[in-house]
C-alpha cells in the first residue's frame, strides 16, 4: 500500500468511529431515559479518544507527510483535507478532547430538563465547564493555526471563513383556523411533505426531542422535530428544513464516503442547503398555494394559502430563534455571535449570561424574553460544545439566496414546478452543482462555480425586498 492508501484507511476507520457516535448522539436526544445519560456521556468521550488516538498516530502523520495523491483533483484536495484534519486534531490532547466530549453530554442532559423550567441555575455549572474546555481547545487551535480562538471555531464548521465574514411594511392576512392540530396527523403530513421533497425513509428516519435536529450518516438519517398542538407550522417547517439537510448528505460522492472529500464542504454549505428548501422553495408562493390544501386535509378546518402565507411569511418580533421570520433571523444569529465571542474571551462569565442575553436581545429587538426558556436557554448549542457555529445560519441564508437566483435562471419553470409541489427539478440542480461536489471545494469556491460569483449578499437583500416590501 502506498502512503496515500495507508492514510485512506486510516480516515476511514475514524470517519466509521464518527458514525457511531452520531448515532448514539441521535439516541440520547430521541429515546434514550435518563437513566442513561451519565454511561453515555462515558461512552461519546471514549469514542472522541479512540478518534483522536487514530488520528494523531505517528505513523499516520508520517504517511500524510509522505503521501502523493493520484493525478486527480478529488483525491489531492482529500490528501490537503485530511492533513488539514490530523494538524487540528494533533493540536489537542486527548484528555482535554475525552473531557469535552464527557462535558458536553452531560451538560446537554443537564439543559433537556433545565429548559422547560426555565432554570438556567442547574445548568449554570455545567455549561461554564463547557465554555471553560472549549477556550482551552480554541486557545491551543488558534496558536497553532495562527489566529483568533474565535476564528479557529468557526474555521473548524466552515472552511475558509473567519468572524470578520459574518420592521417592514405588511398587511396582516387571513388568521389560521385554531387548533388543535392533532400531533400524530402533524406527524404523517411532515413525512408526506419530506417523502414528496426526495427524502428516502428507506434509509431515514423521523423521530421526536427536545430541539429539531437532523443527525446519523448518509446511509442512516436521523430527523428529529418537536410538536405543538396549538400551532402546525413550526414542526412542518421545522421538518422540510431538516430535509434539506438531509438531501444533501444523501446526496453526497458515494465513491468517497468516509473520507474528508466526500462529506459536505461545511455547515454554512450545509444551512444554505436546508435553508433553500424551506425558506426559498416551500414558503414561496406556488409552494404554498399546493400546500394548502394538504393542511385542510390533514387537519379538518379549511386552511386557505392566504392564510398559510400570512402565517409563515409574516414578520413579527419573537423570542425563538428557530421560528423567527427571515428579517429578523439574522438578528437572533447577531446576539448569539456577539455572545459566544465574549464568553470564549473570558469577557462575560457564563452565571452572567441570562442577565446579558436579556439586554443584547432588547437592544436588537425591542423585547425582552419572559424567561430563560425563551431566552438563553432555548438553543441546544452551547449547551452540547457547539460553539462558533451560528454565523453559518446567516452565511447560509444568504448564500440560499444567491443559489435560488442561479436555480431560477437556469430552470425557467422552476416556479411553476414548485406550485405543483414539486421540488425534483431544483433538488436536481442542488446535486449537481452542491451535493455532488463533497468537501472538493471551499465555500466561496463552491458558490462561485454555481452561480458565477462568491457569497453576494445583494442576492438576500433582494430576496427580502421581493418577498416582504
């Protein structure tokens, strides 16, 4: 075996230990009891040392030293890849990686049951031991790759970017009938609407927690939403936007799985992908015109697309992040970034974080949330390591946009495809020019083979003007 090959193997061992631990992830969240959260938490931070003790061996770093990729550009962009891997993983020890891993589970156990009461006390502790493990690993990565803590964070969910890259006139329409709307019938229309987008539930599942999720490995798709009786919307979107996260990772070089070029090219690449299904495609008007009477069905009460329209596009100040409206989203991502930044600097102690969430949303909103439960206890991130990811909502919604205007130009019956509930025709084009391409190219990269051009936020901007002024 060459060196190249040695190292092919190598990864592909790490990337299987990657699958295991995201299913038991997908577990813990879905129906694991509670029971079993303290083991689980052993097992994810013996998976993360068995990973890391793969891929920082000697000898695999040798061989990616040695290597020589075959004269072909996938396997010479897998070869930088995985040395790009093995440089950021070699920067840790392992016991601060297994404490991480071991942090995080618990901390997230801690926030299931601390969120719905509203009691960010209990889980206090253990989120500052979160944010205390990651300032170490972001201190050690930054000094190693040469920049901000911050920015080796955000480098480690999205290639190539940094930090620095990070009311309206309406009409109120007709209201939706009121509820209830029957989980189990919400339930069977969100995997009509996913099987109808290009979801095989041959190889996906749909499941119920706490924060909707999309998790598991190309071949197993795990899907996660929460129900409100009250209200379809929420989980109906909150499921296609899953999917499009889903598509993409059953859509990626099948000939490369398990390997650094073959997963996705980062998680900004990956919120344009859920974010065009759900903002750009399904809240559209045609779209919304076909669903409409799907609901009705499912449902009982007449729901006209007035009305649907009026409740998934009309823009109102609101304390959840993931059902705010697409002008004031990015605010929601604002706050988040501002405070991720200060915690990992040291700059605000995270017993105080309640007290700075409430001002920095009332200074970009112009509310305050009731309580924590809608306010800093809400997101699952931070509460499970995930820190100097939400930059990628908004950098994926603006690159949505600018695919969306590509897609239009080159399907001129797009639109009328998407009145038909049909989504094949831009899923297509998504594979073709996205899903096809893995970790091959960089973000800017991948949207300037697309569309023409790197990140235009012009193309979000007159998405928003189109839509809502």
């Amino acid at each position: 075996m060459t060196a190249y090959d040695r190292a092919l193997a190598k990864f592909t061992r790490i990337a299987t230990l990657n699958e295991a631990a995201a299913i038991l992830g997908w577990d813990g969240a879905a129906v694991m009891p509670d029971g079993g959260a303290a083991a689980r938490g052993e097992q994810m931070a013996v998976l993360a040392g068995l990973s890391h003790e793969l891929i920082t061996e000697p000898a695999l770093a040798d061989d990616l030293a040695a290597a020589e990729a075959p004269n072909d550009e996938w396997r010479q962009v897998n070869l930088t890849l995985m040395r790009e891997a093995q440089i950021r993983a070699a920067a840790l020890p392992r016991d601060l990686v297994e404490a991480a891993a071991r942090a995080n589970a618990a901390c997230e156990t801690i926030w299931r049951r601390a969120r719905p009461e509203s009691d960010f006390a209990a889980v206090c502790p253990a989120l500052t031991e979160v944010f205390n493990l990651t300032r170490q690993s972001a201190g050690i990565l930054g000094e190693k790759l040469g920049c901000s803590p911050y920015d080796a964070l955000v480098g480690g969910w999205q290639r190539g970017l940094a930090a620095a890259e990070a009311r309206q006139r309406q009409n109120p329409g007709p209201l939706l009938p009121p509820g209830p709307y029957p989980a189990a019938a919400q339930e069977k229309l969100c995997r009509q609407l996913a099987e109808a987008a290009g979801l095989d539930f041959r190889a996906a599942r749909l499941d119920k927690s706490a924060h909707p999720f999309c998790g598991g490995t190309p071949t197993d798709i795990r899907i996660t939403t929460r129900y409100d009786e009250d209200d379809f919307a929420a989980a109906l979107m909150g499921v296609l936007h899953e999917t499009g996260h889903a598509l993409y990772e059953q859509n990626t070089p099948k000939e490369f799985a398990r390997q650094k070029v073959g997963e996705s090219a980062g998680m900004a690449v990956h919120e344009s992908q859920s974010l065009i299904v759900e903002m750009q495609a399904v809240r559209s008007d045609g779209y919304l015109s076909w669903l409409a009477p799907l609901v009705s069905e499912a449902f009982g009460p007449n729901v006209s697309d007035g009305a649907l329209k009026s409740r998934l596009r009309y823009v109102e100040r609101t304390f959840i992040r993931v059902e705010a409206d697409e002008m004031t989203y990015p605010a929601h991502v604002l706050l988040r970034f501002r405070l991720e930044q200060a915690m990992l600097a040291g700059d605000l102690k995270v017993a105080d974080l309640p007290g700075a969430w409430n001002e920095g949303f009332e200074a970009l909103l112009g509310i305050t949330p009731p309580d924590d439960r809608r306010g800093c206890l809400q997101d699952i991130h931070w509460h499970d390591g995930i820190i100097g990811y939400f930059p990628s909502y908004t950098l994926g919604a603006m690159a949505a946009a600018q695919l969306m205007a590509a897609a239009r130009l080159a399907l001129p019956g797009l639109d009328e495809a998407l009145g038909r509930g049909d989504l094949s025709p831009l899923v297509g084009w998504l594979t073709e020019n996205v899903h096809r391409h893995g970790a091959r190219l960089g973000f800017n990269d991948l949207l300037a083979q697309a569309t023409g051009e790197a990140l235009n936020p012009a193309h979000f901007e007159a998405h928003l003007a189109a839509r809502y002024l």
